[in-house]
C-alpha cells in the first residue's frame, strides 16, 4: 500500500478555526486594542485644540465655508460624541471585555493552583534552582521548609506522590488580579464616559426620535419633536433666566440648532447682581436662586457664583454668563425724512415690532441693552483712562426683502472736540466694525434742532423761500433786478444744488459737477457748487432759528451748525428712515446658567479606582511561586529539589531565592 493511501486524512476542524473563534481573536488582540488607543489619542488632542461644543455659526466665520463644511462633516465640533468616535469608544469597550473573558478564567486558574504535580525536568530547567542531598529524613526537611516559606508570607500546599513528595508554595498571587482589575477598569471608565456623551441624543436623532431645532422660536413654540424628556441620562445645556422668572427646561447644542432638555425641577432666579472692575469688565456675577422639585418637594435656596455651583440631587447648577433679561425701554422715533416731530416709542429687548416709516414698512427687532459701555481714552502722559459712555441699545430694522442693518445708540451724548453729539453706529454684517453717526446735541441737549434743520432740508417750502431769497440777493448784485427768466434760472440751480445735497450729502453735489462739467473746469464748478451750498445752508438753518425764536444766533448757534452740516452730508449714508432716540430704561437683567447631569462621574471614579488598584497590584507586587521536590535515598537521607520563579523584579528575586537557599540547606546535614 502506497504512502498516500496510508496518510489520516486531514481535520478540517482543525486546520480552519471557527468563525467566532477568528472574531474573538479579533477583537481581544493587542493591534487592535492599540490602534482603537491611537486614534482615541488623536481625537483627544483634537478635542483639546479645537473649542467645542460652539455655535455653528462661530465655526463658520472662523474657518470659512469650505473647511467649516469639511470639519463638520467629521464631526470635529464635538469629537466626544461624534457618531464615529462613539464607535470607537464601543468597539475598544468590546475588545478589552473580550480580553477580559479569554484570558481571566486562567489568570484566576493560576492564582488558585499551587501546580503540585510539576515535574523534576521542568523544576530543572528553571533559572533559580538548587539540588542536594541530606541525611535528615523527608519529614524533617518538609517541616523546616514549610516553616520557613511560611514565615516569608508564602502559602504553601503538599502532595504525596508515592516515590515522591512535592511542596508547592505561592505569594503575591494577587498580582494577577491586577491584570483583571486593569482591564476591567478601563471598561468601566470607557462605559461611564460613553453615558455621559450625547450617544443617546445622537441614537435618537439617527431614528428619528428626536429632530433638532433650527429657529429662533419662544421655547413654547419649540415642537413635541424637538423635545427631550427625563429620561435623559446625562445632558449639559444653558439657559437665560430673568430676574423673578423661572424655568424648567435647557437648551441643548446639538448640530447646526438646538433641542429642548425638560429638567424634573424648577429653577426661580430671585435676584441677579453684578460687580464691574473700573475697566468695565465684570468682576463677579451671582444670582439668588431658588430650586424646587415637585416630585419630591424639595425646596433649595442658595446663591451661585462663578465657580461655585449648586449641587441638587446629582444635578449641577452653575452661574455661566449673564444678559438682558428683556430690559423694558423707551424710545423717540425720528424722521430723518422730513417730519421733525417724534413718536413715542415704548419696547422690550429681544421684542420684534412693525414700523411705519416714509421709506415703506420696517421691521425693529431690539437685540440688547448695556448698562454699561467702556471705553479707553488717552489721557495725560499717553496713559489711557478708562470711559464710560453710558447706556446703549443694540437693534436691528429690517426692510421688506429681509436685508436688516444692526445699530448701536447710546443714551447720553459723548462730547467731542468741545461739541456733544449722541453716536448712532450702524454696520450691515455682525463681523464689520461699527460705522458712527454723529449728531450733535441742542441747546437743550436734546437732539431737537438738528431733526429741524433735517426736516428743513427735505422741505420744498423751506428751499423754495431759501433759494428764491438767495437768487434775489444774486440778481440785485448783478444789477438784473426784475428779470424773471433770469431769477427763476439761479433760484433752480440753487434748490437743485441744496436738493442733492439733502438726498446724498456733498458726495452727490461733487458727482453732478462731474457728470455735468468739462474736467479743465470741474475744480472752478466745484468750489462755485459749494459757495453757492454753504450759503443755502446757512438761510436754511437761519430760518431754523428763527422758528425757535432766535433772530441774532451766537457763537455757540454757530458752532451746532458747523457740527450739524458734515453729519447731514452723511445722513443719506445712515442705512435707515429713522432715528431711536433711546430716552428711558429699566433694566432687567437675565443670568445664564448651565445646568449638568453627568451620572457616569461616579461610574469613572469607580472605573479609576479599580484601574489604580490593578497597576499597583501588577507593579508593586510579584508573583513568587516555590517548589520542594523530595525523595527517599536508602540510607534514610533524602534528595532535595528546591525551585522557585517570580513574574517579575528578577534581580530582587535573586537575592530573595538566595536568602531562602541558604536558610534551608544550612541546617540540612549532608
């Protein structure tokens, strides 16, 4: 029979191992369980480079529309609970539970064997062995070895083998036990973090459960869809509370918006306060709150300040930012079109309201009000002193086709070379600088005056009689009186030229001198343009005047026009019909707050315990096994076999197996 007819056919059981065999090795090997490390690594320092958890709109004006795009869509805006890292963090979660289960049954097999059927070879060829013989009997020798493993903390077991007799001893079997408690820990912390992620939030937005909110709505319009109840295990989110108001919800980030955490309490703010340092900048913030859980019935009163939170039933309160509450305010509504008595105006920050103005419908949406605006201003020896230039109103008005310019008004007038003018900023993007309008103050300090003299300017009555008077005036030095053609000619060039600067400043007047005049005599026509302006605009502001009652105008007249006329050349620049004249306040102030739930600290803390426990177990402490193999000579004496090894610190296990040698082989008659 030939060779290959007598071969045992192959064993396909064991030449392909099973597949969940091949999975379990899989996930429980060491390159995975690193790279899974690498990579949670990475993302950790990317989480620390890279503020998190900020609004998608502050990405965007920071990274700009394509890399935003980019880091969004790798969720590098909040990496701990990104959908990927989430699966990093689960399948590192399974791979050391996967460790754990294939090797902690022989890790716990070895701290309870004592292994006393070893084999004379295997003693043999341990590094740290000894072999004599003695003639004391095997009794004799197995006591005095037993008593001294003993004395140095070793548990120790015997077997009777029959030709032979084995003393197996142990110490320090715990140390395998730190390999388990490792491992598991680092289960345990990973489970806690993951619990105290958005995973939940991010499962049931992937199911859609849970849609996120993308509007700027009340929280009473928010929809049932955008709404999380109790259940949620772990959440942080913030909230504006005003001062005497409550609430009982969050508002989480969450993607591009924002969904609704309702709380299982109540948070009442009683009072709100806040210390400035002479720069301006807050120097400490707290609010009176009052926390009630109506399940329970238990009432808390407590302030919170800045690093100091409020700890109610797992709950963390914090004091985080503070903001207008929804100050109530009063304002002037001025024509800047031709209408110089104002309206009375009274609205609320964060309020939106529809305005009726010359220029067509506007939308006013009140943004926020400061009590506070400080300013550094060089003083003496170059040294800057800090400003305050009083309250301001932040607002918006928004035209028919949604386009808004924001604009900054301030209550009281700044004074500015020797003049006082109320400061109006606008700008038409949030990231611009603020662009200001100066009006200067009356007589009165109001802003009365100058609205009169724009109202003139826009009036054809007024620059009919101004002009008509001026073109008189011109024909009698001419010596032309009584030529009509001649005089309704000058009076419309005039009331054209005072008609451009009203509709576009002197920036129109010097463009049609442009458009209608040779450039060799442009310079010539511009200065006539301006002579022949500067005098209207001194009968204009006559006539002004003389409506208050004032037929010989001061010095002091004559400097509010100096300062009024550049600010009326702007005014077509302004962005906006009208002007709110901020009059009066009160303030109400809100204190934003962040409110944690994190059950899985307790978890981690637990997990680091035990992580701690097993690096000091598998570093502070080594696993010693020693063996006596005994047997009879025929003389009554007895050969020793004496063997020990250790898992680690060999040098100091040199020394240690050295001791215990010589302790026993010197009272061991040859």
């Amino acid at each position: 029979m030939s060779q290959a007819a007598t071969m045992t056919p192959p064993n396909p059981s064991r030449e392909r191992p099973s597949t969940s065999r091949i999975l379990l090795e899989f996930l429980g090997s060491m390159n995975l369980a690193v790279t899974l490390l690498v990579i949670v690594a990475i993302a950790a320092i990317i989480g620390t480079v890279l503020n998190q958890d900020k609004p998608y709109s502050d990405y965007l004006l920071e990274f700009g529309p394509y890399w935003f795009k980019v880091f969004r869509d790798l969720g590098l805006y909040d990496v701990y609970s990104a959908t990927w890292f989430v699966l990093i963090m689960t399948f590192l979660v399974i791979s050391t539970s996967v460790c754990v289960y294939r090797n902690g049954p022989r890790m716990l097999r070895e701290m309870r064997q004592y292994r006393v059927n070893v084999q004379a070879k295997s003693l043999r060829l341990m590094r740290h062995h000894e072999e004599r013989e003695t003639a004391v009997e095997i009794a004799g020798v197995e006591a005095r070895a037993k008593r001294l493993l003993q004395n140095h903390g070793y548990r120790v077991r015997e077997e009777d083998h029959g030709d032979h007799r084995v003393l197996a001893a142990m110490r320090g079997r715990y140390n395998r036990f730190g390999y388990l408690l490792t491992h598991i820990g680092i289960v345990v912390i990973l489970i806690g973090g993951m619990l105290d992620s958005n995973m939940f939030l991010k499962m049931a937005v992937a199911l859609g459960k849970l849609k996120v909110e993308t509007h700027d709505v009340p929280v009473s319009q928010v929809p049932a869809s955008s709404r999380i109840g109790t259940w949620n295990p772990s959440y942080r989110g913030n909230v504006s509370i005003p001062e005497g108001q409550s609430a009982n919800v969050l508002f989480l980030q969450l993607k591009d918006g924002y969904v609704v955490q309702q709380l299982p309490f109540t948070v009442t703010v009683k009072k709100f306060t806040v210390k400035h340092y002479i720069t301006g900048q807050p120097k400490d913030f707290q609010s009176e709150v009052v926390v009630h859980d109506p399940r329970t019935g238990k009432t808390v009163h407590d302030t919170i300040r800045v690093n100091h939170p409020l700890d109610f039933d797992g709950d963390k309160i914090f004091q985080a930012s503070f903001g207008d509450g929804g100050s109530k305010l009063q304002f002037k509504i001025w024509s800047l079109a031709g209408v110089s008595k104002p309206l009375d105006f009274k609205g609320t920050v964060f309020g939106k309201y529809a305005l009726d103005t010359q220029d067509g419908k506007r939308q006013l949406e009140i943004d926020n009000f400061r009590m506070y605006n400080i300013e550094q201003k060089p003083g003496e020896n170059g040294i800057s002193k800090p400003v305050d230039l009083g309250p301001s109103v932040t607002f918006k008005l928004r035209n028919s086709q949604g386009e808004a310019n924001e604009y900054v008004n301030y209550l009281v007038p700044r004074r500015v070379d020797g003049i006082s003018y109320f400061l109006s900023g606008v700008r038409s993007e949030p990231n611009k600088p603020y662009r200001y309008l100066h009006i200067p103050a009356g007589p009165n300090g109001g802003v009365h005056r100058f609205m009169q003299f724009a109202e003139a300017m826009h009036s054809k009555t007024m620059l009919d009689k101004v002009s008509g008077s001026m073109a008189e005036n011109t024909l009698a030095a001419m010596g032309k009186n009584g030529d009509a053609a001649t005089l309704s000619k000058i009076k419309s060039s005039i009331r054209q030229i005072l008609q451009l600067f009203a509709q576009g400043g002197y920036t129109a007047v010097v463009q049609s001198v442009r458009e209608r005049v040779p450039a060799d005599r442009q310079k010539e026509a511009a200065d006539a343009f301006l002579k022949v302006l500067n005098a209207g605009l001194e009968g204009v502001y006559r006539d002004v005047l003389a409506q208050d009652g004032v037929n010989s105008p001061t010095q002091q007249d004559w400097n509010f026009f100096q300062a009024a006329v550049p600010s009326l050349s702007v005014l077509p620049l302004y962005g906006a019909p009208v002007y709110l004249q901020l009059t009066n306040f009160k303030q109400i102030q809100a204190a934003g707050l962040q409110i944690t739930r994190y059950p899985g600290a307790k978890v981690v803390w637990i997990g680091a315990l035990m992580l701690l426990s097993g690096i000091f177990l598998m570093f502070f402490v080594s696993h010693r096994r020693i063996w006596l193999r005994t047997e009879p000579r025929g003389d009554g004496g007895t050969r020793v076999l004496f063997a020990g090894t250790s898992n680690r610190n060999m040098m100091e296990f040199d020394r240690h197996f050295g001791q215990l040698k010589d302790a026993l082989f010197s009272k061991l008659r040859p």
